[in-house]
C-alpha cells in the first residue's frame, strides 16, 4: 500500500471519529438597538429567533427539557443586564403525559439582553460581543439533544 492511500484513509478514520454537526431547529438573527454607544451607555442586544417548521423550542427544565436561554460571553469592556424573555405557550410533548401542558415556543419571538458599556472602553472601539442560544427542540414525533446557535454582535463606542 503506497504512503499515499495509507495517509488517505488515517484521514478517512479520523474524520469518522469527530462529532458529528447537527442539524439547527432554528434560526437565529443578532441585532443591536443601536450600532454606536458612548461609554456608561446602556443599549440591547436582541436575538430573533424562529423554529424551524413544526418544531418547538422549551421555555422550562421541567421533565428534564433543557430551557431556551441565551449565554453572553463576559468580557471586561460591557456590564450584562439581566436577559428577557418573552411569555411561553403552553403545548404538548409526544411522549409525556398529554394532560400536563409545558411552556415553549413554536412561533418567532426575541430574547433581549440589555449591556452597559463600560468606562474602560476606548473610543473608536469595535466591540465583538459573543453568545449562544443553548436549547432544546422537538417535533410532533422525537425530542432532539440540547444543543447550541452561536451568535455575535458588534457596537462601536463612541
């Protein structure tokens, strides 16, 4: 066997060992109240966030569901607020008892987290702020593992 195949077909295994990617229940879009900010500033952070087609996304860890929530990573240049959520529905999980509704959402919403711009930040700054959506998905049939949609922003002090 020539070196060649036999470096070939490491990289074949080795790529069979990596995770593999999953497939996103939703869709994400990052948006600011405002693209510029003085220090001491306060402005938001959104996250729209739509589930796929006839999925829904949990708003609770009750039954060990893993709730929608949004991680911003800290840094020294922004204070976090705390994140807003909107209101839950409440529906059904195949599987669980039909006569106890849960709080999820199956409709498009946005989740808020509100950041103060610290007095440490340089004018002229580009601040990349990142995060994630960690949640939990299901489908009229089967519950997807807890996963999470990165997502960033930037806001430029002023």
């Amino acid at each position: 066997m020539s070196v060649m195949r036999a470096l070939l077909l490491a990289l074949v295994f080795a790529q069979s060992l990596l995770p593999k990617s999953s497939v996103q229940q939703i869709a994400v879009i990052p948006s600011t109240s405002a693209a510029t900010a003085a220090k001491g500033e306060t402005l938001t952070l959104w996250a729209d966030v739509t589930p796929n087609r006839n999925i829904h996304v949990y708003a609770t860890d009750k039954q060990g569901f893993t709730p929608l929530s949004l991680k911003v990573v800290p840094q020294p240049r922004i204070a976090l607020g705390k994140v807003t959520y909107p209101p839950a529905e409440q529906g059904f999980t195949p599987g669980i008892d039909m006569a106890i509704p849960l709080p999820m959402y199956t409709k498009p919403f946005r989740v808020a987290q509100p950041i103060t711009i610290a007095p440490s930040a340089k004018s002229g700054d580009i601040l990349t702020i990142a995060g994630a959506i960690n949640y939990q998905a299901c489908d009229d049939r089967l519950c997807f593992p807890a996963t999470a949609f990165p997502v960033t922003w930037s806001v430029t002090v002023k």
